[in-house]
C-alpha cells in the first residue's frame, strides 16, 4: 500500500474548498490517499511543513522565498493558481485590496495617515510586506499609521473594519472576492479605496522527500487541468481557471518588495 500523500493549506480558511478540490484532483489522478491536515492551528501545519512532514502544501509568496533561500530547502515549486477575471489576466497574480467601512472618511491610501490600520500577520506578503514596501516607495519608514494592530487573519481584519474597530487593512483579492462571494451583503458595507500590485500569487509547494518523477508528474497533472473535461470540471468546481508552471524566479519580485521593505515599520 502507497504511503498517503499529507497536503495542507497556511491559506485563509475561506479559501479551502479550493485546497479541497486540488486534493480530490490529485488523489483520483495519483490513485493514492491524499490526506487533508486541517483540523489544527495554521501554526502547525507551518511546523509540520517545515519539519518535511507535508508533501504539498498551498502558501504565501513570502513564507515561500523565506523557505526557498535557505542553504537546503526542502520545498520546491508545484504549480500555480490562476484565477477568473479580467484583473488577472490569465496569470498566477494576485493583488492587495485597500478596505475601509463604506461609511469612511477616506477615499485613497493618502488619506491614511494617522488612521488605524489592521494586518493579518508579519509573514504575509498582502497583508504586511507589500504594504511596507508601499511606504518605502513613498519615503515613509515608520509612523505613518496612527495605530497598529495585528489581527491574526485576513478575515479578522474584515470583521474589525465591520465593526469600526480599525479604519483599514491591506486584503488578499482572492480572499476578499470569495469572502464578498459569500456572502453578498458586505457589498454594501466595505469599499475598496486603493491597491498594491499585482504580486506573484500564493503557490503550492511540493516536499523534495518525494521522488523527482512523483512531483514531476504531479506538477504536470495540475497544470494540465484544463486541458481535458475532468480537470475543466474540477477547475469550475474551485472557482479556478487553471494551475500555471512556476518557477523560483517568477517571485523575484516579492524578493525584491521584501528587501526594500526591511527598514520600514508599521
């Protein structure tokens, strides 16, 4: 009997039906049990990932080039999510939507200064780095934001701009759009006032433990989802377009964002 592949997602927790699908996917085409790790802390997983004791994992651009840039990593690259719409333009990208109570004062990221302002955690790219990398191409290092608070989540960013208790916070677009998706009445109660992007979207990884032809071949089985009826089915199901090949240097820009970012404080 295979030993079963462990996949987890360090993703917002309204995004996993879509890890969900990617798992069913590779579980019918590998014709081996897929593990789902999701019933502890994010936290955990991380740990477990870095451990070597997850085989595919979905993360953040950033957790992923602080990884890859290790003497020996023991992750690499899989595949891609790209979405629908036209703001993606058929490529794995992602951006950082700027939100505010629709009631708000403020109109655009200039407005900010001295607000409140939530963020998700110090290790996302969309939360976090992108929006200190915006500070530092306006030549502001450290107090622009009147108060600070790290949320725990996107999602918990989304509750206390909901209930006034920050004025803004930098979201994913993907979980923002799903979120919004969801549920259709924070239409009415949220304005997006500004963006930071496009950034290279978050990636799956695969574990280097696993032979070279098994990742390779399912590498080859995601990118190729949409080349046949079963894989298009699936991609519907996950609000997905396709899966993309990726490389290492395709988050060069995250790289960069992050080490122009290392003075800036929020």
């Amino acid at each position: 009997m295979k030993q079963p592949l462990k996949l987890a997602s360090l993703m917002s927790e309204n995004e996993d039906f879509i890890f969900d699908g990617l798992a069913r996917y590779i579980q019918d085409r590998t014709n081996n049990t897929v593990q789902v790790i999701g019933q502890i802390p994010w936290r955990e997983r991380e740990r477990l990932l870095d451990a070597g004791e997850i085989d595919i994992a979905w993360i953040c651009g950033l957790p992923y080039i602080l990884r890859a840039d290790r003497p020996h990593p023991g992750i690499e690259l899989l595949a891609a999510p790209v979405m629908p719409g036209r703001r993606y333009h058929n490529q794995p990208i992602y951006f950082s939507d700027v939100v505010v109570h629709h009631g708000s004062r403020f109109y655009e990221f200039a407005d900010l200064q001295g607000a409140s302002w939530a963020y998700n955690e110090r290790n996302s790219h969309s939360g976090y780095n992108v929006v200190r990398y915006h500070l530092a191409t306006l030549g502001r290092t450290a107090g622009y934001f009147g108060k600070v608070i790290e949320s725990g989540s996107h999602l918990a960013s989304l509750r206390m701009i909901l209930q006034k208790e920050v004025d803004a916070a930098a979201i994913d677009s993907i979980i923002l759009e799903i979120e919004l998706q969801h549920r259709p009445e924070l239409k009415s109660e949220l304005r997006v006032i500004d963006t930071l992007g496009p950034s290279p979207v978050p990636p799956l990884v695969i574990s280097k433990k696993l032979p070279s032809e098994t990742r390779e071949a399912i590498r080859d089985w995601l990118v190729n989802m949409d080349a046949d009826d079963a894989g298009r089915a699936a991609l519907a199901n996950i609000r997905l377009a396709r899966l993309a090949r990726v490389r290492d240097s395709d988050y060069d820009a995250i790289r960069s964002m992050y080490r122009q970012a290392k003075d800036v404080t929020l």
